[in-house]
C-alpha cells in the first residue's frame, strides 16, 4: 500500500535532502564544503554576477560561513571538484567522474553531428592541432590561440580553435584547470583530476544503477521521470525500467501537492522515513536563493511542493517580462514566499533592492520586513558592498 505524505511532510523532506534544513550559520570548513556539494549531487555555474554568480549564491544560502577560497582550492588545487555538465555546466565531486565518462560515450555521435550542422563540415578542422598544443604547452584560454582574421559573434560563432576546446571538454578528454574573470582554462584531464578519480571503470548497468540511485537519494522521492532529471545522465525509458526492476528495493508513496489537488505517486528508497514527525523543521529566516538553485531547478515539482512558479526572464524580451530581467526567488522556514528584484552597485557600495513581489496570502508584516531586511544586510556583505537602498516603489506602491 502506497503512504501518503502531506505536502508540508514533502516539503521538509526535500529542503533537508537539499541541504536548507540545517542552520546556515554553523562552522563549514573545506572538507564541510566537499561534503555540503557531495550531498547536493551538483551546483550550477552560471556567469551572471547581480549580486553574485550562481554557484556563490547557491552554497551561501545554504551556509553563511561558505568561503569562495576553499571552493576554488578544491576546483583548482586538490582536484577534488570538477567542472561538466547536468542539465548544464556544473561543480561535481570528482569521485563521479568515472560514471560520466558514460556520458561522454553516449554524447560523442550525437554532438559530432549537431556541431557539424551548426559549425559546418570543417568544424573540427583545428581539433588535432589544439590538443598537440594543449598536450605539448600546457593549459590554455579559447583567446590564447583565437586567430588574428577572426571576426567574434559570441557563442554561435565559435573561432576554430574555440570549437576544439569545448568539444574536447565535452567528451572528457579537456578538463576545466580553473577560470581566470570567469573565462575557462582548459588543460589535458589526466593531468587536471587525480588518477584515482578516473578508475575503476564501471559497467553500462553499474552506471545507470548509479544515476537512478543517486538521484533518488538527493531528491528523497520522485517519478521515474524526475529521477531521469536530476542528472540528465540516463533516459527517462532507463530510469522507468530501473524503477521496475527495482521495485524490491523501493517504496511507492503519495505526494500531496500544494494546491490540494490528486496526491502524485513517487517512489522512495526503502528505509523511507518511518517517523515523519521527526523531518527536522528548516530554519525560519528569510533566504535568498538563487535563480539556478537546485531545489527549483525542476520547475513543475517546485510548483508541486510549493505552489510557486517561477521561471528566470532573462531571455524574455522586457515589454513581456512579468517579474524582471533576473529576479531572485525568497523563501522562509518551508515556505516560497515570494521574489526580489535586486542588483549590486559596487560603485556606490549598495545591494540596490528595486521591487519586492510575495506570493497571495503572504502579509509584508513588520516582523517578516525585518527579517527581509536582516537577510539582506547579509546578502549585501557577500557581495561586497556596505548597505542595503530601497528604491522608490519597492514595496510597489
């Protein structure tokens, strides 16, 4: 018989899978900060600094003593952490890279024909040369070796060389050796992970068990469909047959979604919490989080569990724009209570708060201002301005 899980049961237990149960204040040291993103699964990269680029804000909101030292320590010096992609480029334990060198197999045809209907047929016209440079100089930037007649268009026009190197990474044979203002460093993998990290090899099967295992750790319960998902790692055809081969090993259970309507099946590793009552209760302050943050990055379950639709407007032309150009999601305790239009001026040393929109039913209380108003003072000290401004008509008015 499948167990019913009421939505705030839902809720907690997957704030607690995604880190956002424990106290954001506590000690996290480096190795604190390999385990906070091992039991993420991945955090995602992303370029835009409003306040501050997306990997910062995701592991800030989840502890406020994060430290962007130790996790560049970890990228860069320790190899303990890498750079690939999911669902898009993101931080990963280095102990997974084994299990994505399928991805890599799996992608290989499929990128090699979408680049040469993109790029052309001569696409790869500069690959052996890039990698004898790479192997026989060292690590390189796409600018070290841009040629002089190249004429830039951005990501659709990628010089030969630039090509090269993001196919090369994509098939795990380039690694990311750091980021220098954000641009990539890209240098032979052998040399950029430790040789512990790429043995032992596993098996088709071990693989996908992995990929459905892991992703049903992380998100706590979940369709076939969302196990898929979460790592974009296996189809959802391998991830439907894993959970019927699997059925042994797992609980089905129904999840109450937050508009009240027909609970959702899902299914859970068997050990599933027996005492529900005991899911710890996520602290009660205000947090920002980031658009990419892996608890909304799956949009239709976010609006599930927490009635909340957020999408990011950033390709939305503005006169279409609901919100704004990159808006800020907020939550409190379990709740998603609303969203935040906010850009750092470091010329003026401010955290400039332009709108504030909260969900229907939410009150902007004196004592909810205050602790929006708390997080972000801390916000701002993240992002290395002095103070917070509100401008004129952020309560909307």
């Amino acid at each position: 018989m499948a167990i019913l899980i009421s939505n705030e049961q839902a809720r907690r237990i997957f704030l607690e899978r995604q880190g956002l149960s424990a106290a954001p204040n506590r000690a996290l040291d480096k190795a604190g900060l390999l385990s906070l993103i091992h039991g993420l699964g991945f955090v995602q990269v992303d370029s835009i600094a409003t306040v501050e680029r997306a990997h910062h804000m995701i592991l800030f909101s989840r502890n406020q003593t994060y430290r962007r030292d130790h996790l560049t320590t970890l990228l860069e010096k320790d190899g303990a952490l890498f750079e690939h992609w999911t669902h898009d480029a993101s931080i990963l334990p280095s102990e997974f890279f084994r299990y994505w060198k399928h991805r890599f197999r799996r992608r290989e045809p499929h990128l090699a024909e979408r680049w040469k209907k993109w790029q052309g047929e001569n696409y790869d016209s500069a690959f052996e040369e890039t990698f004898r440079h790479i192997a026989e100089n060292g690590a390189i930037m796409s600018r070290d070796m841009k040629a002089e007649d190249h004429k830039s268009g951005g990501w659709w026009n990628w010089h030969p060389n630039k090509t090269a190197l993001e196919y090369y990474w994509h098939i795990g044979k380039l690694c990311i050796a750091g980021r220098r203002n954000f641009q990539k460093i890209y240098d032979l993998t052998e040399r950029v992970l430790p040789q512990h990290h790429h043995e032992p090899e596993v098996t088709e099967e071990v693989f996908i068990d992995w990929a459905c295992r892991s992703a049903l750790t992380r998100l706590g319960f979940a369709t076939s469909g969302e196990i898929a998902a979460f790592w974009a790692l296996v189809t959802p055809l391998e991830a439907k047959m894993w959970v019927e081969t699997h059925r042994d090993e797992l609980v089905e259970i129904l999840i109450t979604p937050a508009n009240g309507g027909r609970p959702r099946p899902s299914y859970a590793l068997a050990g599933f919490p027996e005492n529900l009552e005991k899911i710890p209760e996520p602290p009660n302050r205000i947090r920002v989080l980031s658009p990419f943050d892996p608890l909304l990055r799956d949009r239709d379950r976010a609006e599930r569990l927490f009635n909340f639709n957020y999408r990011i407007e950033i390709f939305v032309p503005e006169p279409k724009r609901i919100y704004g150009y990159y808006v800020f999601p907020l939550m409190e305790g379990d709740r998603m209570i609303g969203r935040i239009d906010m850009k750092a001026d470091r010329k003026a040393g401010t955290l400039d708060v332009k709108r504030l929109w909260l969900e229907p039913g939410v009150r902007a209380s004196a004592g909810r201002l205050e602790k929006l108003e708390a997080e972000l003072m801390r916000m701002a000290r993240f992002a290395g301005v002095e103070s917070v401004r509100f401008l004129e008509g952020w309560r909307g008015e």
